[in-house]
C-alpha cells in the first residue's frame, strides 16, 4: 500500500567528494562523465541511492566502487536540491567528502574507472553544481583541520613533521612558521617518535612519526585548538 501516491516524486543521488594528499599537495579525484547530460565532462563521482540501501550505505558503496577501499575517512557534508541543479530531472544529491591516503596499490582501480588525482589549485569546471560542492567540502576540511585531526587521515602510516606542516599548509592554503608548527604539534603529544630517519631531502634527514591510537582517539572524539 502506498500512502504517498499523491506526492511528487524525486530521484535522491549521493556525490562524494575524495581528496588526497602527497608531496605534490591537496588532490581532488575527479573522473569524466560517462553519460548524458554532459558527457565527457568533469565530474565527482556519484550515483543514485538504491531502495535496499541508507544513504550512507551508498556513499560506501560509491567510494569503494572508485577507489577500491572499504575503510575511509567519510562524512555528510551538505545536501544540494536547487531545483535545476541537474537538467535530467528532479535530482537531490547528498554530498560527502571522503579522506584517503594516494599509493600506487588501488591505481589500476582508478584508472579503470578514469579516474584523475587533481590540484585543488587548478580544478577544472565541474558539471552540475559540483564546484560548490568541493568549495564547501574544502571550507568544512579547513574549519574542521583546526578543531579536529581529521586531516591527519591524509597521511601515510609513519610522516616527518615537514610532511604533516605541508599537509596543514595546503588545507589551509597558506605558508605556517616551521619553529612554531613543530612546537605546537609536539606539545600535543599526540604523535610518537620513531627511531627512522627520512633521508630523501637532506642528510641529516628528519625522524618519522606515528600518531598515538589513544592520543589521536580522544583528539578526534574531544577536539582540540590549533592555532598556528
């Protein structure tokens, strides 16, 4: 029995919003639509939300399908539903951005799915409203980077200060002091000092870190204040 027959009727889509981190800087993952309308344009990746599944469960299911990695970084951002946002009918998107780690381990899956890592510094135009969405996924990261470590999720398993300073500094979009980042960081005792060098850049070369499970845990659950 339906009790809505009467009401109108809406296509309900999630867009996810993945972003990656290297030497290079803060990366978006954009493919190119495969589909009318606008084909062959740049696009986030999506799709329409299943009636067997949340739409949670289908931001999983999309993020998997283009990364081939199950365990991320993934949050409701903001749901988009002008009403001529997507001129192939009624379409509410609910955003979500994901945070991943760039390794060559799921490139092959990228690829198949034509997929490219790009420089939030030279996006290029987007279907849809698909700009916003990354403008207010970008905005969300800067506040919340401040807040919580969320943007630690970027990272490889073990870093140098350098590495998470630059990481800081491309979220931000703006250079930090490298004596005060290092004193603020290293104060929180939120990281664990390895005794490994990288020595890539220099000779001397700069010791690696690894977040602490239980330090990073209340972090994220508390949140702290990192002014820098």
């Amino acid at each position: 029995m339906s009790f809505y027959r009467e009401q109108d009727k809406h296509y309900v889509a999630v867009d996810c919003i993945v972003f990656g981190f290297n030497e290079d800087g803060l990366k978006l993952l954009l493919i190119k639509r495969q589909m009318d309308p606008f084909k062959n344009h740049w696009s986030l990746m999506g799709g329409f939300v299943k009636e067997s599944e949340s739409i949670d469960d289908a931001a999983k299911r999309i993020t998997l399908s283009l990364t081939g990695l199950e365990q991320v970084y993934l949050e409701q951002l903001y749901t988009f539903g002008d009403i001529n946002r997507d001129p192939g009918g009624r379409i509410i998107s609910v955003a979500y951005y994901a945070l991943i780690k760039i390794n060559d381990s799921f490139q092959e899956i990228l690829e198949n799915n034509g997929a490219h890592w790009i420089s939030v510094n030279n996006i290029p135009p987007l279907i849809f409203d698909h700009e916003q969405m990354v403008d207010t996924a970008l905005n969300k990261i800067r506040k919340r980077c401040r807040t919580q470590p969320i943007g630690f999720e970027l990272l490889p398993e073990k870093f140098t200060i350098p590495q998470l300073q630059l990481l800081y500094e491309a979220i931000l979009m703006h250079p930090l002091d490298k004596r005060n980042f290092r004193k603020k960081i290293l104060e929180m005792n939120l990281l664990d000092k390895l005794n490994e060098k990288d020595r890539s850049s220099s000779k001397k070369g700069a010791f690696y870190y690894r977040f602490n499970p239980e330090k990073y845990k209340d972090f994220t659950l508390q949140g702290f204040s990192f002014e820098v």
